[in-house]
C-alpha cells in the first residue's frame, strides 16, 4: 500500500474497528502468499486469511460445537487483557464439544510484526486469522449486523451454527464460561 494512502486507510480502519472501552479455516493462508509472509520469522502459531467464503467454511467445520470466535487487535488494551482469559479457556475446553477461534483485525501484512509476536507471547493454543476483507463493514455485516466493529467482540455460535450471544467489549474467563455453558444446556 502506498505510503501516503496508509495513514487515511488506516484511520478510517480505526473508526470502524474502534477498541470498545466496555468491561465486562479459511481457504487461503498466509503461507500462499509470499508477499505477506517473511520467511527468516519461524511463527509458533499459525495465522491464517479469513475472508465472506473462509467464515463460512469455518462455520461449516464446526457445526456440532458451541463456536465462540473472539475478534480482537493488537492495538486494542481491552483485547490484549482478556486474551489470556481466551487462552485458559482454550485449554478447558481441549477435546471437548467446543471450539475457541480469534481473528485479528489488524491488517494482513502485519501478521509477522505483529500478530504473531503477540500470539506467541500469549502462548495461544487456539486457531486465530487475520481478516481479509476489501470493506470493514462487509467484515461488521458478516459477523452481526448489530455490531459496529469496534473490538473486543465475541460471538458464540450454538452446535447448528447459529449465533445465540454477542459480547461487546472485555469479558472475563467466567462471563465466556457462562454464556458457553448457556448455550451448550440449550443445544
């Protein structure tokens, strides 16, 4: 992206994707697309490309579990705060009829400076993407047309794919617990 297109982009990225301040696998990979990945960066995690077809696929994949896909920034304080509430979530939910899922909002060639740095600081143990939309609000629309992109947001879909919870802003390991088994009572 040119230099002088990168700060306005930027800028109106932000107004869609603004941090919320509330308490309270797609079919492309990075790995595809030389251009985005630095191969001296050896990533622990895997980040992949999440565009309209990849949700849905995802989706797809996980129908027979309780989904929570948790959007989220690396410049976003409230999204850096609960990850490690995702994480230990992640790991009570191993091997179980639920599945954790981030995907980061930053821009898709970012991934090696940034979002895999922080996911391996988080050590996270979830599969995470970086979304790969042309228009912020086709990301907003796809997720929940309620929703005005500002992140921390989580979506809690039930074991036949529909959402059953959105959660605005930070949240805390037992909220996510509880909307989780909430739903799980319900499927």
């Amino acid at each position: 992206m040119p230099a002088n297109l990168r700060l306005p982009v930027l800028a109106l990225f932000f107004i869609f994707f603004a941090c919320s301040q509330e308490t309270g696998e797609g079919d492309k990979t990075l790995a595809d697309s030389s251009a985005l990945v630095d191969k001296s960066v050896v990533p622990k995690v895997r980040v992949d490309l999440l565009d309209a077809s990849g949700f849905k696929a995802l989706k797809r994949k996980y129908q027979g579990k309780v989904l929570l896909i948790n959007t989220w920034a690396t410049w976003c304080l409230p999204c850096k705060e609960e990850f490690p509430d995702l994480v230990r979530l992640a790991r009570k939910y191993e091997n179980s009829d639920v599945a954790i899922i981030g995907v980061s909002v930053d821009y898709p060639d970012e991934v090696n400076s940034k979002i895999i740095p922080f996911l391996n600081s988080q050590q996270a143990n979830f599969p995470n993407f970086v979304q790969d939309f042309k228009q912020p609000e086709d990301l907003i629309n796809l997720f929940n047309e309620k929703w005005r992109g500002a992140v921390p947001a989580t979506f809690i879909y039930d074991k036949k794919g529909i959402q059953r919870a959105f959660l605005l802003g930070k949240h805390t390991f037992e909220e996510f617990k509880s909307e989780i088994e909430t739903i799980r009572s319900d499927s």
